[in-house]
C-alpha cells in the first residue's frame, strides 16, 4: 500500500506537486510506519516543494530526512539526502552551503559501500559537484567530476535515474 502511494508520489512529482507533498503527508501520519517510510516520505515532500519552487520548505524536509538516515544508519538515504540538501543551496546560489553537503556526501561515499541498486548516488553528488565547479568556472575540477559522474552512471544503465543524470553529465561536460 504505502509503496504504491509512494510510487504515484513520484510519478506526480513534476505535473502535480502539491499532489505528491500530500502523498508524503499522508504516508507520515499512519500509524507504526518505519523509519525507512518516513525517510522516503520526508524526501517526498522535499521533492514536491522544490518542484512548486518552495526551495526553504523543501530544504526543511531534506534536513528531517537526512537526520533520521543519520540515526538510523542509513547510509544511501544519507547520501541521498545530503545531495538532495546541496542540490536546493545550488539552485538558490547558497554555494558554501551546498559545498558543505556535497563534501560531506562525498565522504560518506569514499568510506561506506553502497548496494548496487544505489550506486547512482555517487554519480548523482558527482554531477552536482560538476555543477558547482562549472558555476565557479574551474574547468578542470568540473570535468573531473563530470566524468566521475559518467563512469558510475555508465554502471547502472538499468537504472532511469542513472539513465537521466548520464545524459545531464555529458551535456554539461559537453558545454565547455
């Protein structure tokens, strides 16, 4: 039940936003729901407000989500989040702010392994990481990582999002 409600959350992501902060909503308030739910609901929300452009509110709920991945040990929630944050600083201009997540994602890549299914992440705070540099003009970092990105989403070609983001890293790897 909850994962198809998650699963029409994600799919109303970007037509109807508000569609999938109510979702998220909803998942929280049942009853005995585990931590790994309210993880993926708090990034639910978070999607959905910086979908309506509510960069504040959708950094809220990223925070909440990554500290509950923390307590739990939740390593790829916490990587996931941590990109999630630094993506939102990005796309307001916060750049410290979003270097610190994403240097902190990074970390946390190089020291805990993640399962296969996940891997994209390390391509996801590569990416953004490219980002950054690129906005910071520092060619040589920001292809550096944009081909970091590359080579682990090239790992993952099963996977949509990995599909997506090797697109986005070549292409911005190819504006130089």
């Amino acid at each position: 039940k909850i994962d198809s409600l998650i699963s029409v959350a994600n799919t109303s992501m970007f037509k109807d936003p508000k569609k999938t902060v109510e979702i998220g909503e909803e998942i929280l308030k049942k009853k005995d729901i585990s931590d790994s739910y309210k993880i993926s609901s708090y990034i639910l929300i978070a999607n959905g407000f910086a979908a309506m452009n509510d960069f504040k509110r959708s950094i809220d709920f990223a925070i909440r989500a990554n500290e509950l991945s923390e307590k739990t040990k939740d390593n790829a929630n916490q990587i996931r989040t941590l990109g999630l944050i630094g993506n939102q600083y990005t796309r307001i201009e916060m750049r410290e702010e979003a270097w610190k997540y994403l240097d902190k994602a990074d970390k946390l890549t190089q020291t805990i392994s993640l399962p296969d299914s996940m891997k994209y992440l390390i391509g996801n705070i590569n990416l953004l990481k490219g980002f950054l540099y690129k906005r910071s003009l520092d060619c040589g970092y920001a292809i550096k990582h944009f081909n970091k990105a590359i080579a682990a989403f090239k790992k993952d070609k099963g996977n949509g999002f990995a599909v997506a983001n090797l697109g986005q890293a070549y292409n911005q790897k190819g504006h130089w």
